[in-house]
DNA sequence: TTAATAAAAGATATTTTTATCTTTTATTTT
DNA sequence: AAAATAAAAGATAAAAATATCTTTTATTAA
C-alpha cells in the first residue's frame, strides 16, 4: 500500500508529535529506536520531510526534530503525499497511465470508492492526534 | 498500492478470460501487446500463475493461454493473493509485524475497514466478470 | 519424422528501493 | 574561542523489483 519508506515516515512523524508535545525536541537516535528504523535511513527520510516544511530540526545540543504549529496539524495525507505522491489516491488501479473516467480500466469505478475513503481517512487525522492514545499505551509505533 | 507485476498479472488474466471465451488460446505476444506489458516479464508471470492453477496453457502451435471452467471464476483477490500475497489484505499498514488488535498501531482499526472493503471487493469480481463491458467497448485494458 | 510454433526454463542485466557510512555544517555550552 | 553535540549532506552499498535474452521442451502440422 505505502513504500516502506513511506511507512517509515509516518511513523517517524507521529512519534515526533507525541514526544515533542511538551516543547522539546527528540534526536534521530530515539527517533529511530522508538519506531524501530535504521537510523540513518529515517534520517534522511526526515531531511526530506524537513525540506517540505512537514518537520522543523535544530542543530547542536539540545537540538533534535520537533512540529511546529502548523506542522502538528499536517494530516498523515500530507505526508502520504511528500513521500509517496499521490499516485495511491488518483493514479489507476492497474497502473493505466491514461485509464480516467472516459476510458476507464475494468476495476476503475469499484476502485474510486476505495481509493476515496482512503483519502478521507489519512485526510481526516493529524500527526499528533495520536498522542492521547500513544501516552495512555492504548496503540503503538514499535513492537514494544 | 499492488506491485507492478501484479497490475500486469491482473491485466493479463482480464485479456485472457476476455480473448479465450470462445474456446481458442491467446499468445504470449498478444497478450503482451494487448495489456502493454513487456513480453518477457509477463511470460514469467504467466509461468508463475499457471503453476498456481490460475491460468492454463498448451505449447506448440495453436498454442497460448486460456482459462479452464474453474480458473475463469476465480476472483481478482486470488490473482492479487498469488502474486503480491496476503499482506495487502491481512498486514499492517505502518508495517508494524506485532500489529494486532491487542497491540495496535494507531491506524489499525481506521485502517481494517478499507483492507475489509478491499478485500470484498476484490473477491466479488471474477476474472471473466469483464468480458462483456471489454467487448462492448466500455472499458480498456491498454492505451488503445 | 521433420519443420515450425509457442511456452517453459534458466541466465543475466537494469533499475529502483532500501540501507549504511563518512564528512560537513550549525548550534550550544564551557 | 574550544569542545561537544546533533542534524545536513554527500557518497557508496546492498537488496529487491523489474526487464531482457537465450536455450530447451512440448505440441502440432505437413
């Protein structure tokens, strides 16, 4: 469905809003650990992320990723979308580059519906609207 | 959201069921044509799925692929299911292995509904479902 | 029973994705 | 200012997915 890549940064991006909520910031080596990724790998997934503006990062002691206040409202659609595009909620099922509503792939109508509530779905929560859930031990972003 | 392989396998069986309704076989090389793949790399996976039982075929001349009674109904969840596995149906969708309903991630249960819906989905069309919209022209499996 | 046809099988190549390692730059603290 | 910290950037490597090429086997028809 998502590009490991893809599932890494969601993960990555929620554990920040759940551990940067109280104002601080988290470094990529309890990023990494929280979500179990390789380190350097989510690393540079978040220099990507950090360049589209879904995640801020401070340098130096004390520094480490956090949200800023608009990027704590981001929804995990935005950063479907920054990593993955948004082939998985308007590109064809069967990978018909120009299958549409006037020539459509045999599955494209039945797939529409899905596709929407997909984007709905990711559309309809944000990054740190997990952060109750992850605090109260009720979900989980690593195996734990 | 499926592996390229496995839009081609889809593809592939929808042309067969549709070209071998009369009875006859396709070729490997129309078929290739037929659903814009290369003819190599769907020759492989037609291999593949004809040792699942999925397609049947005959060497020689006069040869090429086609469906028997029972492969003509299987569903496009079987074809999915053969070639990119369970996992689009049954995994976690943060590729979270210990991701269960007692251990959830935080999508789990928005995300158990689309899986469900896809998989419905997937296991209401047979592979011959589309024979008549293609013949009418209401539906494409190429850029035509 | 030979020639032609077409898929099966095996080997190799290319591209993309995923992962790792090293060096540089920015920031903070002493 | 110097030392320590931590991300940014750049380079390289490994693995997986996708694609191609060649040889073999089965089948048919002449």
């Amino acid at each position: 469905m998502f590009s490991k890549t893809c599932k890494y940064a969601i993960r990555a991006v929620i554990f920040i809003a759940h551990k940067s909520a109280d104002g601080s910031r988290v470094g990529i080596k309890e990023i990494a650990k929280g979500i179990d990724s390789p380190e350097h790998f989510i690393a540079k997934i978040l220099q990507d992320l950090g360049k589209r503006g879904l995640v801020q990062s401070l340098k130096g002691p004390n520094g480490g990723f956090y949200l800023d206040e608009v990027s704590k409202k981001h929804t995990l659609a935005d950063v479907v979308e920054a990593i993955d595009g948004d082939g998985i909620f308007t590109g064809c099922a069967l990978g018909l580059k120009q299958c549409s509503e006037i020539k459509p792939c045999p599955l494209h109508s039945k797939f529409k519906t899905i596709r929407e509530q997909l984007q709905i779905m990711l559309g309809s929560v944000t990054v740190e609207n997990f952060n109750d859930e992850l605090n109260a031990g009720i979900s989980y972003l690593r195996r734990n």
